[in-house]
C-alpha cells in the first residue's frame, strides 16, 4: 500500500532498486577536523571531512570491491550535497537518499585527541536533522530490502521516536526476513533522551539481529553484562553470530553450532583512534560475503580496522583483496608479530611473487 507520505516522497522512491552487496541505513554528517591538536576553543582552523558509521562502514566496503548502497535523508543544503558527493565518490548508490527542504544536515566537530582520554571533545550539531526525521512512513523498504545484508547500528535508534520506530521495524523477526541483518550496537548514552532506557532498547535490538558487533566494555557499561565473551554471549543467544570486540586484545565470535573462535589484535602504530570499529565491521562483512572461515573473517576485521587506525580521519583505503588475504593467511605467529603502521595498505607486493615483509614490535 502506497501511503500518501510515500506518494509525496521525491525521487528516493524508484520503482525497482538494483541489488547489491550490503545496504546501510543512517544518519551521516560533515565532519570538521582540527587543524592542529588542542581544545576546540583554541584550534583555529578545521578540515571538512564526512562521518557516519553506517555509511563508513558502506564507504570501507565499496572501496574494497563490493556494491553498496546508503539510505539516509539529508537536507537541501550545501552541507548535503558534499556528504551525497563524498559517499558517492565511494562508489556507494547514494540514489535512495532522501533530501529535505525544512531540516538541515548535521554537523559536528572534534578535537584530535585519542577518545578515550578526557581532553578529548566532541560537539554535535544534530538535533532536529534531516536524518532525525527518518521513520517508515518516508524510507523506501525496497531500498533497503534489495541487498544481501542490511546493515544497522544503534546510533539511527536513539536519533528520534521515528527513526526508533523504523529499527524496530527491520529488526523484527518474522518468516522470510530478508536481507541478513547486521546490527553494530553502538551504544552512545549521550544521544538518547532516556538515557536509561537506551540499554535496554539496544538489547532488543540486538537480539533481533541475525549478525551483532559489541564491545565487551560496550556490554558491561550498557547492560552490566561482565564475565568476559561467553558473558555477552549468554545475553545474545537469538542472534546466528555474534562478534565480541575486546579492545587491543581482539575479538571472538559465536556462531549457532560451532566453537567460539578468538583472533588477537594486531599491533598497529596508530595516527589517529577514530572509525576502526566501524572499519573492523566492514572487514568482517566483507569477508562474510566471500563465505570465508570465522578465523579469516576476524582477521579481515582487524586488517580494515587497522587501515583506519593508520590515517587522520574515519576512512582509509583499505589493502588490495590480495594484499589482505595474503596477511590473514599468515600463521599465528607471523601474524601476531605483524605491526602495521602508515602507508602499510599499499599493495607493494602485487604481482611481486615477494614474500610479505612481518615487522616486528
């Protein structure tokens, strides 16, 4: 049924959408950089850049080979047009972002600082955006639905009761749910108006997912989930696979019907700390659609995780296909001596026949 907010929709709402890889739905925003390292109120200059973690990870992904698509809704606006052209330049269908003419799109600024330290400041600009107003009166499904994974996170859920209404929507398990569904919990307790309601929606969510990325610190700050993976496991049985992040320790997943596989970190000279868990989701789900082992998916993760890691903003280029696979299928001790530092996604070994150079710590 064609509602009469859907027939007023502009031209989001083609007939047919193409199929691809993953589909990502969420807000992104322009983002400005620092110049040079210190308080916002003292750095003079900024760099634009764009940020979304749903679109970074659709971004990451194009970049490595696979067809995307964004679905977001932005304003009429100059700020607009770069995030659509930016995205766009990715080689990610921009074509079912919507434009709205009375909400601007957001914007926010940072400061260079490692985020997890206390002099580290963010400032959004986001409230009463274009992207707030997304619901399912004015997203068209198809778009969504005409990929092999849908791609979710819990940052769309907290931006308003619509976009709330649309997660749920997608999220809701029912016969001949397609796509798979991917959900990044991203807990951030700072952009929900009930801050204390937020664990537990972003807990519903998650169960209803069929592929979810969690912190473990994430689970114990959001649901007082401690005890390690096998904990946050135990709180996530519905999902086929659950992926849990530790840190610079690494990561495991679950999977129904087979043993939990664990994969260390890499050792990566960090630039800057921003974007790599959005990029470690793109790595997994680029490897998931290549149908490789648990283990390679992880050590995908970490390898896209660790191309973000090694440049200023939340995107990086990621390694040639080759020049990855080569390193996820190094044994363990090479690869838990391999450190990777700027400009290490250049495939200087491409047709080479050279074995790949491990630096060690």
């Amino acid at each position: 049924m064609v509602t009469a907010q859907a027939a007023a929709r502009p031209v989001e709402e083609t007939a047919a959408r193409a199929a691809v890889d993953v589909v990502a739905l969420g807000e992104s925003m322009v983002t400005f950089l620092p110049a040079r390292p210190g308080r916002l109120a003292d750095v003079p200059s900024f760099d634009r850049g764009i940020g979304g973690a749903e679109s970074n990870v659709v971004c990451a992904l194009a970049a490595a080979g696979h067809t995307t698509r964004w679905v977001s809704r932005v304003g009429a606006d100059g700020f607009g047009d770069h995030l659509v052209e930016a995205i766009a330049r990715y080689g990610v269908d921009t074509s079912a972002v919507g434009r709205d003419p009375h909400r601007p799109t957001g914007v926010y600024f940072r400061t260079a600082d490692d985020r997890d330290t206390d002099a580290h400041e963010v400032v959004y600009y986001r409230a009463g955006s274009a992207a707030s107003a997304m619901s399912p009166a004015s997203v068209d499904e198809s778009a969504l639905t005409s990929g092999r994974v849908l791609h979710l996170s819990g940052i769309t859920p907290a931006l308003s009761a619509d976009c709330l209404d649309l997660v749920r929507h997608l999220c809701a398990r029912r016969p001949g749910r397609a796509p798979l569904l991917s959900f990044d919990v991203n807990h951030r307790p700072g952009l929900w108006k009930d801050a204390a309601a937020g664990p537990d929606v972003l807990l519903d969510l998650a169960r209803g997912a069929d592929l979810v990325f969690v912190g473990e610190d994430e689970a114990a700050a959001a649901w007082g989930v401690t005890g390690g993976p096998d904990a946050v496991r135990a709180a996530l049985p519905e999902p086929a696979t659950v992926v849990v992040k530790q840190g610079s320790r690494g990561a495991t997943v679950y999977r129904h019907g087979e043993d939990p596989v664990f994969q260390a970190a890499l050792t990566v000279d960090v630039v800057a700390p921003v974007g790599a868990g959005d990029a470690f989701a793109a790595g997994f789900l680029s490897a998931t659609l290549r149908g490789l082992p648990a283990a390679h998916r992880l050590r995908h993760g970490h390898l896209m995780a660790a191309a973000a890691l090694t440049v200023p903003g939340d995107l990086a280029t990621p390694p040639a296909r080759a020049h990855a696979d080569r390193l996820a299928d190094l044994d363990d001790s090479a690869w838990e001596t391999l450190r990777l530092g700027p400009g290490w996604t250049a495939d200087v070994l491409k047709d080479s026949g050279a074995e790949e150079e491990v630096r060690t710590p």
